[in-house]
C-alpha cells in the first residue's frame, strides 16, 4: 500500500510539470515570447524544483541543506561543464543584487547628485523575491540548458537519490527531461510590456477573446454595446461618450485610406466575407495597411463606408461586429484557393490555431495582386514560405 501511495505522488509531481508546462507554452504561443516575470515561469520552476528535490540523498545536500536545490546544482556543476556555467551565473547574478543592496543604503547617505549624471548606464534592475528563491532552476531556464541538466542527473541519479526517489524511476526521470526541452526552446524578455503588470489570461480566455473579435458573438449580446475594431463605448448615458464614439467611428473610415500614420499598400472592394454560418455573405473593403514594421490586414463592409448609414445608425450599427482587423503579426498560415472561374479565396490562421472567416476575391488576378502587395510590406525582414513567383501565364 505505501508502494501505491509513493507511486501516486510521484504522478502527481510530474503531472504538475506538466501543467505548467502547458501554460508557459501556450503564453508564448500568444504573445511570441514569455516575460521572465511572468507567474507561469514561477509556477513552473516550484514545479520543477520538487521533482530534483523529492528524495535527494542527505549527503547530496551537503553543507547546503538549507538549499537543497542550490547543494545539488552546485555538487553536479563540479563534474558538469554546462552546470558549472550556470552555477557561474547565478554567483554574479547573487553579487550584483548584493552590490545593488549597499548601493541602495549608501545612497540615502549620499548628497544628491545633478540630474543626468546617472542617466547614461542604467544599473541592473533588482530581482524579485521570488525570482531570487528559485534562481537555480530559472537561470538554467533562461539559458536554454535546463533539460540538459535534468537528463544528466537522471542518467547519473544513483549518485544523488534515493531508489524510491523521482530522478531515480526508469520512466518518470526521463519523461521530466522530456517535458523541459520544449520550455528551453523559448525566448524570454525583460521587456515590460503594456500588459506585464496584469494576469496572465488562461488559453480558454485567449481563444473566448479571439472569437468575440473575429464577430463570434452569441445572438444575446445587444448590438452596438461593444463595437469590434478596438471601438470601445462607454455605457455612459452622457452624450460625450456618444460624441466620443461616433468620432472614433468616422477616423476609423477615414483610416482606411492613405494618411500621414500609415501606407495604404492594397486597397480592393467587393471582396466577400461570410461572418457567420447561419448569414448571408457581405460585401466589404478589403486594405493593407503598414505603419513602420507593422502590417495590418482591415475587411469592412459596404454599410460602413458607402455613407448610406447617418452617424447615429453608424454609430449603432451591427456591421461593427462582422468588420475585421487583423495584425499579422499574428498569422502564422496562409491557405490560398485559385480557380479561374469564380477568384480566388484566401484563409488566415492565427498563431492560437484560431482560422479567421474566408475572404472571397472576385474573378481576375486580385489574389496575386494582394499577396504581391502582402510580400512587399513584409521586405526585407521577412517573406512569405515559401516565396511568392510571379510567372507568365499566372
């Protein structure tokens, strides 16, 4: 019965890695990189570090046992170069928050300096109690050799671990070396971006978002109360949020043309768009626009733009919804369909997998016209894969 019991949390040691697992990999698929201050990187490294700790022998720990963890990288950098790097690492990266630490208090004792004088080296940003906690184990990574540290201790586990201990079992040891090679394959930032300072969204949330943008909206939501297209309206009475929208409507028809923020690289109307399955297809604007290294795909219907509507049922009308815009940045596949008889149809598919609504060109050459236009905005940093030949005849 004790065999049975030890076997259960073992499972569920690894099953927690790989959960965490999972939600590192799916922020990186959302947002191309993962913050190194980001909770699912401190939720992994807990993770992790119960499995290297789960049964280590006493004499492994050595005179760290306080630290388990820095005991055993430290024991395993001594006989491993790749370890012993990392261990380098974390000494310096130890160091410099020590000097940080005096510099802060002799600071206050200092008279003030003149405006500038410091401006021209920043300093290194303290690290977080929590990233200083599980330093072994982040460093090695954000070095992208974490798995391979694993692995060497699985394969030399008799030396640090007990028989009954996790690193020692025949098949869960190289499973945990298995499950980290994906997560040392990403890149982290220390970029603080817009959205550092907020939780990160679960990938039923991302998914939930996606398709509230790309019109997948339920029929009970009332129209106009949340414009798509970034449009937010206020649930305000007050007729300045009203103004506010109404303005915020018209600048986003008059970005559809050229103007001094973007280059207007493609323009093509009539191109068709089913929003929905259960609806009839919609005419729309198809444009390419770019601003500095950003390229953004925008489909609006004719309802929109021809001036048929006045600005209060502009303002309130449902074709808000069914209107696109896409970075692509965001795209990871393109599925192109070519028949001379009824145009061309062009499929984007989202980094998350999500597939955006089908855009219909009408008869002629204005599928190449708008992928020739779509390989332009992405030289010289980028192409479409496989590149894009224009020969006679097609």
């Amino acid at each position: 019965m004790e065999g049975s019991t030890e076997e259960d949390y073992k499972e569920k040691l690894l099953w927690n890695v790989k959960r965490e697992v999972k939600q590192v990999m799916e922020e990186a698929v959302t947002k191309k990189f993962v913050h190194e201050d980001s909770s699912h990187i401190i939720a992994l490294c807990t993770a992790i570090e119960a499995c290297l700790g789960h049964l280590l022998k006493r004499r492994a720990a050595g005179f760290l046992r306080s630290d388990k963890i820095a005991a055993l990288f430290t024991k395993v950098g001594k006989v491993y170069d790749t370890a012993g790097e990392v261990c380098r690492k974390v000494q310096e990266q130890l160091q410099q928050q020590a000097d940080l630490t005096k510099r802060t208090q002799s600071v206050s004792h200092e008279p003030l300096r003149r405006q500038g004088s410091s401006t021209t080296i920043r300093p290194p940003q303290p690290l977080s109690a929590q990233a200083i906690k599980h330093i072994w184990v982040r460093t090695a990574l954000f070095e992208k050799v974490l798995d391979k540290i694993v692995q060497y201790i699985v394969d030399n586990s008799s030396k640090y671990y007990e028989r009954e201990a996790l690193m020692h079992d025949t098949v869960f040891g190289p499973i945990l070396a298995a499950l980290l090679v994906g997560p040392c394959a990403l890149e982290y930032t220390k970029l603080k971006t817009s959205d550092h300072f907020w939780t990160d969204p679960s990938a039923n949330e991302l998914v939930q978002r996606h398709r509230i943008h790309g019109a997948h909206r339920g029929q009970d939501t009332p129209a106009g109360r949340r414009p798509a297209l970034g449009i937010r309206k206020r649930q305000s009475s007050g007729s300045m949020s009203e103004d506010r929208f109404a303005a915020s409507a018209r600048e986003y028809v008059e970005s559809l043309h050229q103007n001094s923020r973007t280059h207007l690289l493609y323009g093509k109307n009539n191109v068709l768009v089913q929003p929905k399955k259960d609806m009839e297809v919609l005419r729309g604007y198809l444009s390419l626009h770019q601003a500095g290294e950003n390229l953004t795909l925008k489909w609006t219907p004719n309802q929109l733009i021809n001036g048929t509507l006045g600005e209060c049922d502009l303002e309130k009308s449902i074709y808000w919804d069914y209107a696109l815009t896409v970075p692509l940045r965001q795209i990871v596949c393109i599925h192109c369909h070519q028949r001379p008889d009824c145009g061309g149809t062009l499929v984007l598919v989202s980094q998350d997998g999500i597939q955006r609504p089908p855009l219909h060109f009408p008869p002629g050459g204005h599928l190449l016209a708008f992928l020739s236009c779509l390989e332009t905005g992405l030289l010289p940093r980028g192409q479409l894969e496989p590149p894009l030949w224009s020969q006679k005849g097609k």
